[in-house]
C-alpha cells in the first residue's frame, strides 16, 4: 500500500503546503477519493499560494460538488491573474451556467489572458446573457480579443448578434472575416444577403469560400431572383463562378435525409478496411468520457488500428496484431461538443463487445458510402 494512503485526510491535504508542485497530482488522485474531501479541498482553494490555487482549479475539474464549483467562481475574484484566468478555463471547460454573469465581468478584466479565457468560456456555455458583451468585445484594438468573441459569438449563435458580426466582416484580420462569414450562414437573418455577396470579392479565397457556403445555407429559392441579377451584373469570372454554384446549390436544395434503418454501414470511403488513425475524421473516446479529435493523424499517445464494418458487426485489428477483432455494435444519435463548432450533430458505433466508442462527425464535407451510393451528411 502507497504510505500516503495510511495518512487522514487533514494530513493528505497538508502535504499540499510542504511538498513540490510535482507531487500535487498524486496528492490529490488520494484526496478526490476521500469521502470527507471537500472542506479540505475548499480550504486549499482559498488559500494564499497562487500556485497551488491554479493547479486544484485545473485538478477539481471533474471534482462533482456545488461548493467547489462556489469556491472556482469566487476565485474569479482574485487579486491573482493567474487564477483568475485558470477559474475562468475552468468554468468555461464545466459549463457552469451560474458563472455567466461574473464571467461577463471579467471580458474587462485588466489581464488580457483573463479576458481571453472569459470569452472563451462565455462561447463554452452558449449563454446569451453574455451577447452584448461579446459584440462589444469585437471592437476591441486586440486582435486575440476580437478572434476569441467572434468565435465565442459563433457559438451561442443569437440572432442578436448580427449587426455586430455583420460590422466584423470589414475587420483587417481575414480570419475575423471568415468567422464572420461562416456565423452569418446560421444565424439565418437575410439581412446578410447583399453582405455575403459583396464578400464573394475579398481578397483571400478561403473567406470567398466560405461566403459562398453561408449563402446557399441562408437564402431559399425565393432569393434566386436577386442573386440571378447580380450575376447577369457581373464581370468578374471569379464571382461569377461563385454565383452560379449558389444559385445551382439553392435550387438543388438540402440533401435528403437518412433513414435510420440505412445506418447498418457495409464501407467507409468505398473501402471496405480503413486505418482509422489517419484514412478518417473522426471523435474518438478514450474510455474517460473525454473526446479526442482525429484528422488525418494520430497523435503519439494513441494506438493505431483498422477497422471493417459488415453487416451489424465491426471488426477491429490493433497495430501489430495478426487477427480481426470481431465486435457487435448499435448506433445513438447524440451531439458533440466540439471546441469551434459548438454542438455537433453525430452518431456513435456503441460497441457492445469492447469498451471502446468510435462517433464521426456529420458535416457538409464528411461523406459516408451506403454500398455504391455516396451521401453527405448535413
């Protein structure tokens, strides 16, 4: 048995205070555990060394108490920057809907990484309490501010919000502009229309694209005429072309759905084994609950693996493993919060027979083949 586990829990808790920041982790994997943690935990929470405060703000994260949740919010109250933009990651990361109102407070903070972090976690809880603040946070002279509230913004996707995105598509910064573009296209006011064709002209191709896109998911075919006439206008090849794939794309109208009993999937990409580490994008769970996001790699801490679906069973094989796992499954339609698109419409394969969970994203670039015929998920 570790020695440490022999001591009270007043006693792990004191370890906090004498020992180095390295031990911390191992510290608290015993303290989280003890049934009588929380007084202790909250007294660490409150104490004067701003080193350790940040580091159990990071650790509580998926500590499930309301009086540490308490004690991280009044901690955006500290006289420390640090802490004060570790509780606002941490907050963000929980979606602590309560913490709305003091983390609006804190887009002025004096700490610009303060400011970051409140803005970042103001778009995590999608609370649209926080848009006024945030509009006001994209005319900031700060670019990292500006970046962080149109993303933010783009998230909590209120409709209130449009003036102040459509006056960000004149931002210097192209990325601004593309944000921009792209919150325009789901927040569905056609106020944006004549704006999003003029940004068919901007000077980087990615932001054109991307107008392009948000207006064949804002306009319906009552807005063809309009588009028609600016096209019949136009000199310009470019836009031109960009016009008349809209104007092809609106009358050709949304994809048909799925039905769900089509979801017993015989290929992936047209072939029938696929290295999903690097042929695929894909959410991956790791067994924690946490999401890790793949695309076209894998990171080093991760193992490789194939595999091949047929029928209702799904065959894995590890890297550096000769035999096919075989693996039943069943499929849950659900969301994934993904950190720049908010909630993202996905299904999982719920494998029946290994603890391991495979969910892929549905989006308007990812394909999935039924035998022969392609379909775009939307």
């Amino acid at each position: 048995m570790n020695e440490l586990d022999a001591l009270s829990t007043a006693e792990i808790a004191a370890q906090f205070q004498v020992t180095d920041s390295g031990e911390w982790p191992s510290l608290w994997y015993i303290l989280r555990k003890r049934p009588d943690a929380e007084p202790y935990i909250v007294q660490l929470l409150q104490g004067k060394n701003a080193e350790l405060k940040q580091d159990m703000i990071g650790m509580v994260i998926n500590y499930n108490s309301q009086t540490v949740i308490d004690r991280i919010i009044h901690a955006l109250l500290d006289e420390n920057e640090g802490v004060r933009k570790k509780a606002a990651d941490c907050l963000g990361t929980m979606k602590i809907v309560r913490a709305v109102e003091p983390l609006i407070t804190l887009t002025r903070d004096s700490g610009k990484l303060v400011q970051n972090s409140a803005i970042n976690a103001l778009g995590n809880i999608r609370d649209r309490r926080a848009t006024t603040a945030l509009c006001e946070c994209i005319k900031s002279p700060d670019e990292t501010i500006r970046i962080d509230a149109v993303c933010a913004l783009h998230k909590i996707r209120d409709p209130a919000s449009v003036d102040a995105i459509l006056d960000a598509l004149d931002d210097v910064l192209s990325y601004i502009r593309y944000r921009a573009v792209k919150t325009l296209g789901l927040l569905g006011d056609k106020k944006a229309v004549k704006p999003l064709v003029e940004m068919l002209y901007d000077s980087e191709d990615y932001v054109c694209n991307m107008s392009a896109g948000a207006l064949i998911q804002l306009c319906g075919v009552e807005d063809i005429p309009y588009l028609t006439e600016v096209l019949i206008e136009e000199d310009d090849e470019d836009v031109r072309d960009y016009l008349e794939y809209c104007i092809e794309q609106i009358q050709a109208g949304p994809p048909p759905e799925i039905p769900r009993e089509q979801w017993l999937y015989r290929a992936w990409l047209s072939e029938p084994t696929i290295n999903a580490s690097s042929d695929v994008c894909q959410f991956f769970e790791d067994g924690t609950g946490e999401f890790k996001y793949f695309n076209m790699g894998v990171t080093s801490d991760e193992v490789p693996f194939h595999f091949r679906v047929e029928e209702e069973k799904i065959y894995f094989l590890l890297e550096n493993q000769e035999q096919w796992i075989e693996t039943k499954f069943e499929i849950e339609e659900t969301t994934y919060d993904h950190y720049d698109e908010g909630d993202v419409p996905c299904f999982k394969l719920l494998l029946t027979q290994d603890p391991l969970t495979l969910s892929y994203q549905q989006s308007a670039t990812y394909y999935h083949l039924i035998g022969d015929t392609p379909i775009k998920f939307s």
